[in-house]
C-alpha cells in the first residue's frame, strides 16, 4: 500500500464579511493548480509548496531503530 499525500493551502480565519477571507490583498490566494497568486503566496510559493520526497517505512522494523 502507498500513501499518495495531497498538498494543501488552508486559511482557516475567514475576514470580516461573508466569503472574503482575512488580509486577501497582502497574502494572496492559492490557484487551482496550487500555485501561489499575488501577495505573499506568490512571493514565497517555492518555500511554502515545499519539495516533493519519498518515505519508505518498514513495518517490520521495530519504532526508534
């Protein structure tokens, strides 16, 4: 069995209004490619999509070895 994760942006503290989230303008938004857009999401999108990479566990083997 593989583990497939799925990256994801959240901004969990909704702005002021109704559908509009906090400080959009200065942190930007993430597209649905999962780009970063405008503002800091775009600014610092190589960091915050952080690098792809493979973990291999062996079940086998005991924790802490």
């Amino acid at each position: 069995m593989t583990l497939e994760p799925t990256p994801l942006r959240v901004y969990p503290q909704a702005g002021g209004a109704p559908h509009t989230s906090l400080a959009a303008q200065l942190l930007g938004f993430v597209n649905n490619a999962g780009k970063g857009q405008y503002g800091l999401e775009q600014q610092y999108d190589s960091v915050l999509a952080g690098k792809p990479e493979l973990l291999e566990v062996d079940p086998n083997r005991p924790a802490g070895r």
